[in-house]
C-alpha cells in the first residue's frame, strides 16, 4: 500500500471523518497531503481530526467551486481523493437547495478546473449506497438500478455522474467508490443528521436510550474507516481498471437490532447500559427508509483484491475507545465552527 510514497495528493473535504482518516494514512505512507475544505457548519470538518498529522499537512480553508484558491496544488497532484459533500439525507430534504450546491454546483466546477489544470489526473470520488434506494435484491452490486429516494441520493448522483462523463471522454482518470455506512473514529457524533450509526454511538457512550424505528430487523453492512481507507489507497493506486464504479460494505450484514445491542453492551459501565427502544417508524423517517441494504463485494474483491478485514464488534471496540479519549473534542459540539466568508457568500448567492 505504500505506493504513495512522495506522490502529491489532494484531499477534498479532508477536515472531515473520512477525509482525515484517509489524510493521516496518507502521511503515514510517506506522501506529502494537502487538504481542502471549507468547514460546512452542519458536516463534519473538525480541525481535531488531522491533529495527529497537523504539521505535515497543508490545509486549505477553501470550498472546492474556489479552485482559483488552491490552483496551485491542484496542478501538482499526483491524485486527488474527492470526499468533500454533505451527507445528510435528512437535511437535503430539509434544504435542497443546500445539498444541491455542497454536492453538485461546487463538485460540477471542481471538475472542470481539474480538467484544465490536472487533465488526465487519477480522482477517486466518494459516492454512497444511498444512490442506488430500495434495493430491489441483495446484495446490491454495481449494476443494480439507479433510484435514489431523497435529495442527497439524486445530488450525489448527478456529481458521480459527472465524474464518469468526464473519465469516458478521456478527460479525467476518475474512479467512484459507493461507500455503505462507515463508521470508526473522527465520526462528526455530535451531528445526528449524519446517521442513525453515530446517533447509535453517542447515545451508548451516554448511556441513553437508542431508538430503534420499525421492526429493527432490516440489515446494514457497516463498514470501519480503515477499510474504506484501504479501498481508496488500492482504487487510487492500481494503474488500469476494467471497472469504474465500485461497492465498498462491511464484512457482513447485521440488523439494526444487533447494531444498537452491541453498542449498548460495549459501553457499559459498571453494569448499566443504555436501554434499547424499538418504535414505530415517524412518517418523515419511514419515507426516507431503504429497509435492507448491504454490498456485494464480488467486483472490489476481484479487480482491487480489496477485502475489508474489520468485524464490527473490533471496530466499535477502537471506535468507542477512541472517543472515551477525545470525547471532549465531539460530543456536546453544539457550536459549529464558521465557515469562511466566501463560502457562506457563495452558498447565500445560490440560496437566494
Ligand atoms: N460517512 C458515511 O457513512 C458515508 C457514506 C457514503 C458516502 N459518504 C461520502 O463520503 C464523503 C465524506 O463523508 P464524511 O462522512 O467524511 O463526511 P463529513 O461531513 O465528516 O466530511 C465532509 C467534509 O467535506 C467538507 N465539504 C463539504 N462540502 C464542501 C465543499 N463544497 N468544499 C470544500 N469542503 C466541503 C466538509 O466541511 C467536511 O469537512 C462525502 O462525500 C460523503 O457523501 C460518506
């Protein structure tokens, strides 16, 4: 994996949970990381998350539309890991308008620019299950139809859209990797609009209550951060691919139920642990549920040899370590950091 030893790379949206996980492993391997990101009130930018990193990384406060602020970089980039965009399904619905421009307008210019200033560069763009809605079988693989069922689901199509155009034009070298849910340190879980996995870990680490909606039976594949950091490294370091677009899941599928019990038993102390709740689905929720989901991995297994090694009891283990340590850095964050003038202009001049 340590192909990028001495490779410029370009991390977009690097402040946040898996773009600082990809960062730092990134320095690890020897590659000199420069990180942009506009530290969108209401995503997970965290200046904490490089802190391990912080003074081998360049950051640039830029939104990814700017690119005149970090042109640069972009020039000299080996690779350019995409993972910058919002990805609350929640508040798309809440604010399209929003999500269109975090996910599509800013994505759309993006690209454009690292046509003209890095054509022909590798980019690996974070893309999501969600795109794919109601799985009509299982495991979804890669051909599965496209038929996203809220505002984030169409935006991050469109923008994974865009990256394939621009690969089968010959422009760009892009690859998209559609993530399931990914958890592991440096999860935003102060943000409950980000998910029902970081909703479930707050509340264990409090010891509340966690929610369970509907029957508590429909499955996941939850998939830690080093995997999908692996996935990544391999997708953006394998010179030809037969295949573009790729499933990245956990090892195995587990439901809802097991997912919430087990973070209620590893963070028990001394004998008390957070109670689980099965209710009804609210009617906003149960329009916005996908019920079972989880990947095939026949395709990233064969072309990447890319297998993710981390059970998800092991990976809630680290994970709820990780935040017995650092807590103070996630949880009761009700104060987001402000975004640079330029992006809440950009998004003000959008949004009128
Ligand atoms: N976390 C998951 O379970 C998951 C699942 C599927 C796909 N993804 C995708 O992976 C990527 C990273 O997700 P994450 O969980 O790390 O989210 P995150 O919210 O922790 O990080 C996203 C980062 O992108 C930045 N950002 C957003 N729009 C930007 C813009 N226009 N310009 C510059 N920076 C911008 C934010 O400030 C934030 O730091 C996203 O594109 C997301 O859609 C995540």
């Amino acid at each position: 994996m340590n192909n990028y030893h001495g490779k410029r790379v370009l991390v977009t949206g690097g402040l946040g949970f898996i773009g600082s996980n990809l960062a730092i492993r990134l320095v690890r391997n020897g590659a000199k990381v420069t990180i942009v990101d506009s530290r969108v009130p209401g995503c997970g930018a965290n200046l904490f998350n490089i802190a391990p990193v912080a003074s081998d990384v360049d950051v640039i406060e830029a939104c990814v539309g700017d690119v005149e602020k970090f042109t640069a970089p972009l020039k000299e980039a080996d690779v350019v890991f995409n993972l910058a965009g919002e990805i609350s399904h929640s508040r798309s619905m809440e604010d399209p308008e929003r999500d269109l421009y975090l996910n599509t307008v800013t994505q759309l210019r993006f690209l454009l620019a690292c046509r003209v200033h890095c054509a022909g560069a590798r980019i690996l763009y974070a893309s999501t299950r969600q795109v794919y809605g109601k799985p009509e079988y299982l495991p979804v693989d890669e051909n599965h139809r496209v038929q996203p069922i809220d505002f984030n689901g169409v935006h991050k199509c469109a923008a994974t859209q865009y990256h394939l155009l621009l690969a089968r034009r010959g422009d760009l070298d892009c690859r998209v990797l559609r993530l399931s849910n990914v958890y592991g340190p440096r999860m935003a879980l102060h943000l409950p609009q980000q998910g029902f996995l970081g909703v479930y870990i707050c509340r264990a680490l409090n010891r509340e209550p966690i929610v369970v909606y509907g029957a508590g039976t429909q499955l996941r594949d939850p998939v830690h951060v080093d995997d999908v950091v692996g996935a990544f490294l391999s997708a953006g370091s394998a010179p030809d691919l037969k295949s573009r677009v790729f499933n990245i899941g956990g090892p195995h599928p587990i439901t809802l139920r097991e997912i919430a019990a087990t973070a209620a038993r590893l963070s028990a102390r001394a004998g008390e642990q957070s109670p689980i709740h099965e209710l009804p689905f609210p009617d906003h929720l149960l329009r916005m549920d996908i019920g079972s989901y989880f990947s095939d991995p026949a395709r990233i297994e064969r072309e990447l040899g890319s297998i993710p090694q981390v059970e998800f009891e092991d990976g809630l283990r680290d994970t709820l370590s990780y935040y017995r340590k650092h807590g103070g850095h996630y949880l009761g964050l009700a104060k987001q950091p402000e975004p640079p003038a330029a992006t809440r202009l950009a998004y003000q001049a959008i949004a009128r």
